[in-house]
C-alpha cells in the first residue's frame, strides 16, 4: 500500500495563498494551472530563498528534499510561505536517478504524477522544439527562400528520455519524396531552448519574442535564420498554451508549491521559470526555490542570468551539504559511507568551503544546511559545524528526511533570522556586455577555481563568428559536468591549479545567452548500465519503484 501523504483539494491550497477560483485551470483535484492573470496580487513580494548544493556525489545532496523542509519548517514557526521548483524529467527519472520529488518526509505531491507526466509541461516543449525542426526541413524541401544550407542546420529535434544512440542521426532518407539526406541528432528536452526561452520568460508576451529569435540555421550565404523567418512562432505558440501557466500542487504537509519547468543545469541554466517564482512571490512572504546541480552550475546561471534577466535578488542562499557527501569527496568509497570517519569528513570540507567562497563573490553569505543522514555521528556534524562557524557561515542541522517539517524548524529559525539581516543587491560575477572570453574567465577562476582556460580551433572559429553575427554581449551558461568544479568528472573535491577546455559554443539567442561547451559534456544523457527503468511496474494500480533506491 502506497505511503504518499493525501494531497488536499487543490482548490483549498489555492483559496489559503489567495488565488482566485477563476484563475485556476484544475488538473483532477490535487493539481492545477494557474492563468498568468493571477500575477498581480495586490501585494509586496515575499522574500527569495536561494537553495543550492555542493558538488553532487554518487552520495547524494538532497537539495529538492532540503528545499521542501526549509518550506515546511518554515510553515511550522507560522510564517507564510511557497515553493518554486523545477519538474522531473523523464530522462533521470528512469535513468539513474529516480523520481525528483524530495523524500521521505518531505515531498511534493502527487508525487507519481509530477515525476511522470503531470500536466503535459515537457510534452508540449517536445512538441514546439520539434514543430519548429519539423519546419526546417520542410523549408529545405521545397526550397523556399532564403535557400538554407542543410549542412549548416544547428536546430535539433528532442524527446524527453535517454537515449544514446539519438545522439547522431540521418535523416531524409529512403528516396526524394522522404525530404533531403543529411545529418542531425537529438538532445533531452530538458536541454532544449524552448526550455529555456519558457523558464526564462517573463509572460505570454517576451515568451513570443524570444521564440522568433531562436537560431535555427544558416542560408548558403551564411545568414542566420531564425524561427520567425520561418514563420514558427505561431504554431509554437498554439502548442505552448496551456505550458506557459505555472502548475500549483503542495507539499506532504499542505504547503503550496509552483513546480514548472526544468531546465539542467549542466547543460543549460537549472532553474524553474521566472514566471513561477514571481507568482510564489505574490502570495507569500517567503518563497523558497533553487538551482542545481552545485552552485558552480546552477546558482551561478541563476545569478548571472535568471535574476539579471527577470530583475530578481535574493533575501538569502542556503548551502546543501552532508556528512556523507563530503566523505566521499574526503576519498571514502560508497560502500564505506555508513562507518563514522570524521577524518574523511574533514579532508572533504575543501569543496564545502569553495562553494561558500563562491557565494560570497555575489555579495552573500550562505545559510550552510547540514541534510542529516541517519549514519552521521555526532563528531562528524561537529566537523562540520566547527568548519562553518570558523568561517563565519550559519549553520543548521535539518533533520526534515525523518521528522518533515519538524526537522525543520532549526534551518527555518536560522534562515530567517539571517535573512533579516541582509539588505545589500547581490553583485553579478560579470557585464553581459564584456567579451566573451572575459565573462568565461570570471566565471571559471571564480566558481571553479580554474588556473588556465584554453580553447579548441574550433571553438576560436566558432566564437568569432558569433561576434562577427552579434551574438556575444549576452549571458553565458557553461555546460560541464556536475561532479566536479574542473570539466574532469573525476576530479572531486577541491582541486588546485587546473585547466579546463572550452571544446565549441552554442548560441541560444532566444534564451539570450551563449554556451561554452566543456570537456565531453552531452546535451543528450545515456542509461547506466542498470537503469531504474528495468525496476518500474504498475501492480494493483501502484507504481511501484519509481524513486531511486
């Protein structure tokens, strides 16, 4: 028998934030749209929450589950609050992962419904990517003007699963009526623009706009062409409808939450939309949501580019960190992460601390949440908590996993009282406006700790004719692996003195920033060996083996 908690009729979580009946658009009864028309409230927005992670281990972080404790501990010291998230994707969900709902005690819910399909978010960015691909090779087939170069089509189709063997594809094959031969491939859905260009949008209005400057190709004569050339936007739109409205659910406890949209941060820039963190802030006092994978990936892009972009600033940062985790970055094997070894925990407090020196370069000091683990002994919280206080960072002990929003309390108190006491704008690491390779440069020496940066020819070629085009006084978002601040995956820890290789670059004109790609990074992920696909079933009407384990 499932023990999910029983959501309440969604209708009551909407009337207690103060959204009118009418501007619902009810999914069932524990989950529903909300019209964009709600965004006016009335009233001040709440306080930004910022809840990011250290380096992700094969451990595990708990950040979603640390977000939605922070919430619910909140709740429970009687303040008005309301989450932000990001949705699942497919893709993770029967990969290696599992669902990305919290846990134990702390989830969001309907909890199967939002890790698989829950109200078709992904499913309608698929289908708009895809139109617009679709369009592309149609105007190549009739050979419309301007005449597309087909060896130089750099939009790609997506489907929201791992799949390796899409990663490089042929099309158009089979004879002249099948469309014009040439070469493609498949990216995530998580990795597409839309995805951004949605996350990043402020209304209906600016999601139109950027749509029509999405870069899809180049003519024989090396112009660009955009999705307005070819005349996309409107049946992007269409498909966009419903996608664009933030989807309202709760946590296990009652507590609201906006979960939409879901960008990786490794690949492009790990946040939820602007739209849904400004309706949280309309109807609460504290908003709560976050950025991954690290801060290095994801809270940086939500800095330099999200609260840049959408003019959002933060009241406080919360730093995701546990004992197990940076054992394994102080050199303990998985299997070994149960016995108490404060030693490991100390030789792991490197990675801790950089990302702490990372958020203080935006001008904050990071609230440090040590996730507790049942395993963790109370030396190894006391190296921990020791490590923070010498460097001047709040720490709490969030027990939420166990105890819900009980096990809260303690990171709720610390947060706001912390947050009372900042005022100051945080400070972007760079100017949009500054050269590509300077803005690279202050985000990799900063962020990561990186000695040198080079540049691959191609990369050289290709950023000069982003220049010469106009496209590089944007944002940038640097794809790179999550589990390490170098673009080895296997350099954990802190390392000293590395290089790191910027190999190509994207242009994503529509979200309005370009891509450095580093080291191997792909935009389309594989299955492990095992993946939890292989551990799913549907028996008696349950779902059963849908979260990680």
């Amino acid at each position: 028998m499932s023990t999910t908690p029983v959501p309440r009729p969604i209708t009551e979580v909407a009337q207690e934030l103060g959204i009118d009946s009418h501007n619902l658009v009810p999914y069932g009864d524990d989950k529903a749209k909300v019209r964009l028309e709600a965004m006016e409230s009335g009233r001040a927005p709440g306080k930004l929450i910022l809840v990011s992670a250290i380096t992700p281990t094969s451990a595990g972080e708990g950040k979603t589950t640390t977000s939605i404790g922070l919430a619910q501990g909140l709740a429970k010291i009687g303040e008005n609050v309301c989450l932000a998230l990001r949705e699942p994707s497919l893709g993770p969900t029967f990969g290696m992962k599992g669902g990305a709902t919290g846990g134990g005690k702390s989830v969001v819910v309907p909890t199967a419904d939002i890790n698989l399909h829950f109200t078709g978010d992904f499913h309608a960015i698929t289908s708009a990517n895809n139109i617009l691909a679709s369009l592309v090779d149609n105007h190549i087939y009739h050979g419309k003007k301007s005449r597309i170069d087909s060896r130089q089509v750099i939009w790609r189709r997506v489907m929201d699963l791992n799949d390796r063997a899409l990663r490089h594809v042929v099309i158009g094959l089979g004879g002249r009526l099948q469309g014009v031969p040439r070469e493609t491939g498949f990216d995530i859905t998580a990795a597409s623009e839309v995805m951004a260009v949605l996350c990043l949008a402020k209304d209906a209005d600016d999601l139109r706009q950027r749509l029509g400057r999405l870069l899809v190709a180049f003519t024989f004569r090396g112009e660009p062409v955009t999705a307005a050339d070819l005349g996309a936007v409107g049946s992007m739109m269409v498909l966009l409808r419903d996608a664009v409205m933030p989807n309202l659910v709760q946590t296990g406890e009652g507590v609201p939450a906006f979960i939409h949209g879901g960008p990786f941060a490794n690949i492009a820039h790990g946040c939820n939309s602007v739209i849904a963190t400004k309706m949280a802030r309309a109807y609460s006092d504290w908003t709560i949501t976050e950025a991954g994978f690290g801060f290095d990936l994801g809270a940086e892009k939500f800095f330099d580019i999200k609260c840049v972009s959408a003019g959002l600033d933060t009241a406080a940062v919360v730093l995701v960190a546990t004992v197990r985790a940076l054992k394994r970055h102080g050199g303990i094997e998985k299997a070994d992460l149960d016995k108490p070894d404060p030693a490991a925990v100390e030789r792991g407090l490197g990675n801790l601390l950089k990302h702490i020196e990372s958020i203080r370069a935006f001008g904050e000091t990071p609230v440090v949440a040590l996730n507790k683990f049942a395993s963790d002994s109370s030396e190894e919280i006391e190296v921990v908590r020791k490590a923070c206080v010498d460097v001047g960072a709040p720490f709490a002990v969030a027990d939420h996993f166990e105890r819900g929003g009980e096990g809260g309390v303690e990171l709720a108190k610390t947060v706001v009282e912390h947050a009372e006491k900042t005022g100051e704008p945080f400070k972007p690491l760079y100017d949009w406006s500054e050269p590509v390779k300077v803005k690279i440069e202050k985000v990799a020496s900063t962020m990561y700790g990186a000695a040198e940066i080079t540049y691959s020819k191609l990369a050289d070629r290709s950023l000069k004719r982003i220049e010469e085009l106009g496209y590089d006084k944007m944002a940038i978002c640097i794809a790179k692996t999550p589990t390490s601040l170098t673009d080895d995956p296997k350099l954990a820890g802190r390392p000293q003195g590395f290089e790191i290789t910027v190999r190509d670059f994207v242009v994503s004109a529509g979200a309005g920033f370009v891509v450095p790609l580093l080291g191997d990074i792909m935009r389309m992920p594989g299955l492990p060996k095992t993946p939890q696909a292989e551990r799913m079933d549907l028996v008696d009407g349950e779902i059963v083996g849908l979260l990680g384990g």
